[in-house]
C-alpha cells in the first residue's frame, strides 16, 4: 500500500509564498535543502502527516499551470472566521458557497490563490471533508 508523503509546487518567490503558507494554514517549515540554483522547502503543520514541497528555482519567477492542475484543499473548524483572517490579509479570497447534493449539504467552501496563482480551497469540517 501506497502512502502519499508530499505534494510539489514550484515557486517564483520563496518568502513570499513561506508568509503566504504560514499566515494562510499555518503551515512551518519543516526542512529546507538549499542546493546550488535551486531549494526544496517541505511544509507541515501538528494537524498534517502529509507535506506540501516547494520548489524555487534561480532565476524562474513564475510558472503555468496549464489546464490540468486543480486545487490543494484543507479543512477547518471556522471557515468564516478563515474567510475574515485571509480577507484582513489582504489575500482576496473568493466568496464563501454552499455545494447540495439531493437536497443535503455535501460542502461549504471557499477559495483563495497563493502568491503563484495555485488555488487552495478551504472546506469547514464538515462529512467526509475532515
């Protein structure tokens, strides 16, 4: 059996997206190997088993996305009180909906955009989304 250990991203600007991850999941460093021309920064938090990696490469400011990426989602006990945090930030995110399958509530979300454009959604606890 399989156990997914991390996640990639690339990044222009490693402080800017180190802030963005902290301020916005609170998400620690949980090593950084700095190699020459480019780092590996792995990311985790006490709620976390699995790691988000970013990775910067010199002289690369930014990246496409092209049309297969979609999204990293966490979940969170407040999602309201997460809306107002990220919007007093200055992070932007979109507006909070509600997603209903067969008249029950499947999800409440919300999306926000890191420093490179990837999409993170924020779930509120809530059935399979814990």
């Amino acid at each position: 059996m399989a156990k997914i250990i991390h996640s990639m991203v690339r990044v222009g600007d490693l402080d800017k997206s180190l802030k963005f991850y902290k301020e916005a999941l609170d998400l620690d460093v949980a090593e950084q190997l700095d190699f020459e021309g480019f780092s590996l920064v792995y990311l985790r938090n006490e709620e976390n088993d699995m790691e988000l990696e970013l990775t910067w490469n010199e002289g690369t400011e930014s990246y496409t996305h092209g049309s297969g990426y979609g999204h990293i989602a966490v979940a969170v006990d407040e999602l309201e009180a997460e809306h107002q945090k990220l919007s007093e930030l200055g992070y932007e995110p979109a507006d909070i909906k509600e997603f209903f399958r067969e008249g029950q509530l499947l999800a409440k979300f919300f999306f926000v955009q890191d420093p490179d454009g990837y999409k993170i959604e924020f779930l509120q606890r809530h059935g399979r989304y814990q």
